[in-house]
C-alpha cells in the first residue's frame, strides 16, 4: 500500500484537493477507524486525498507536563494501522509551545496552504489556542474559505459501552486485556529488541526474553499474561510477566516473555508480544523454588487457554 508520511505540515510535498482528518487517534482503536474508513472513503469518491493529521508528543502529555507512561501504541506503529486503512498522506505534526500559542485561524491557513483542505474531519474536536477553534468556529471559517467541516462521533460499543482511549487506558491499568482488545480490533503488543536480564528465570528452568519496551507506552498491570510472542514470521505462545518482579527484589517495571517450545538466543532480535489475558496479578514468593512451582502452574494454565 502506497502512503506518505512526513514529520510536519510543512513537509508535505505537494498541494491538491485533500480530505483531512485531525486528532491524536493514539491506540486507533475500533471508533478512530470508523471514522478513518469513512474520511477515506469520502475523499476516494471525491477524487480527493485522505490525509490524516495527527500530533506528537500528545497535547496531553504536553500540556499536563506529564511524565508518566501515557501512550497506547508507538507512533511508528500508529503510522502503519492509519496506512493499512488506506490513508494516503499522514502527517504527524509536532505539538509544542508554538503549536499550543498559534491561533485556530492561523493553523487552518497552514492546512489550506499545504494540502488544499476541502473538508475537515474530527469529532467534537477544538484546537488553536485556548481551543477556541471549536466546530461552530471552524464552520463559520469554511464558509468563508471554502472547506466544510465534517463531525463525526467515533460511537463504537463494545460490551454495552462506548471505545474511546482513555477507557482503553483505564482497562490496561486494571489489567483487562480483554476489554482493551475488543476495543482495539486487535491484540494489544509491546515491541522491541531482546536485551540481557539477570537470566534468574534460566537458572529455574524458565528462560525468558527481556523486551526492551518503549518507556513511553502504557503498560498493563503487573501481573502474569497469556501472550503470543512473534519471532520474524514465527508466532509461539509466551507466558509473559509485567512487573517489578518483587521475589528477586526487582526495582523496574520490565516485559519478559518466556517462549513456550522454543529453543533459542534472542539475544538482539525483534520481539512483539501480543498480550491476550491476564492470568494472575504479580506477588512475592518465598524464594525461587515457590516461584519455580508457580511459573509450572502459570504455563499449564496458558497452554490450556492458548
């Protein structure tokens, strides 16, 4: 599938009739692509392009100055689940001060500059300074420069409520990985390169690659997990531990995932591990034998499930 992606508004490469849909759309969850799939198609009708414009870092995470792991998904992943519903231009636009202080007057000059805006998509969405660019203000705005403006509630139920990000949030702080992947559409993963541990879980007959994640992301509750760990094109069910790991004293939160059937050095490869359900939260034994006793337990529990 043929898209582009640059890093900025002004980078796009050229200006034609665009179909634009602004917001954060992090996780892009089952009510963003509802409203993904409708821009797309809408602007495709129309012999237009179907660009999203979405922000980085989050407008939250800068303007509540926090630090504390916030995201749903890395941005290269959120790139590729906006190309594959068949957007053609997306621009992930860098929010900072100047972007928090440029009026909504001013950043939708820049979008009709670079990209020949016809229609603006989002929900009840408000941006520029202050928010004061709300819908009745972008509607007036259109008239007078020739784009509509399309809101669109991303209304999705799943299990008698409604998708959105901060319940998905909400779910993986609760360790209900569940919830958060019927939300999603897809199982939610962490992805990165397999790093040295302390290799405990060698010793006690359970090898496990330690994932490098992005210290970023929003990780579920401590606890143990029925995941799938992928290995290139190879997919082996994992049991999987996010935690502390408080029966050897462990200080940070880590994702190790132990291969079931495996027999390998992962020393340095890719890892995803897609996390399907919580099988226990995380507690101290008395010493690695307990713990030796109930990995045995954990694993069985996994084959039987997976």
């Amino acid at each position: 599938m043929t898209y582009i992606h640059v890093n900025q508004l002004s980078d796009v490469p050229d200006r034609q009739p665009t179909f634009v849909a602004l917001g954060s759309f992090d996780g892009v969850h089952l009510g963003h692509q509802a409203v993904i799939a409708s821009m797309v198609q809408a602007a495709h009708t129309a012999s237009a392009r179907a660009a999203v414009l979405t922000f980085f870092p989050h407008p939250k995470r800068v303007l509540r100055y926090s630090e504390e792991p916030f995201y749903i998904t890395r941005l290269a992943d959120r790139v590729a689940l906006l190309a594959a519903l068949g957007v053609d231009l997306i621009i992930t636009h860098p929010f900072n001060d100047t972007v928090r202080q440029t009026r909504a007057a001013d950043f939708v000059a820049q979008l009709l500059h670079h990209l020949d805006m016809r229609q603006l998509w989002g929900g009840n969405f408000a941006f520029g300074y202050q928010r004061e660019g709300d819908v009745p203000f972008l509607r007036r705005l259109g008239q007078e420069k020739g784009f509509t403006v399309e809101l669109v509630q991303s209304l999705v139920a799943v299990n008698g409520d409604w998708v959105s990000s901060s319940r998905i949030r909400r779910c993986l702080q609760e360790g209900n990985l569940v919830d958060v992947n019927a939300c999603l559409g897809r199982p939610y993963h962490v992805s990165g390169e397999v790093v040295m541990g302390d290799q405990r879980g060698r010793i006690i007959g359970f090898p496990t690659a330690n994932v490098d994640a992005w210290s970023e992301q929003l990780l579920p509750a401590n606890g143990v997990y029925a995941a799938y760990a992928w290995v290139g094109a190879s997919r082996y069910v994992a049991a999987t531990n996010v935690g502390v790991r408080p029966t050897v004293n462990g200080r940070h939160v880590t994702v190790e995932a132990h291969l079931l059937d495996f027999d390998g050095d992962l020393y340095g490869q890719a890892l995803r591990v897609e996390l399907m359900e919580r099988i226990r939260p995380e507690r101290k034994f008395s010493g690695l034998d307990a713990l030796k006793t109930q990995i045995q337990s954990d694993v069985a529990a996994i084959r039987a499930l997976m």
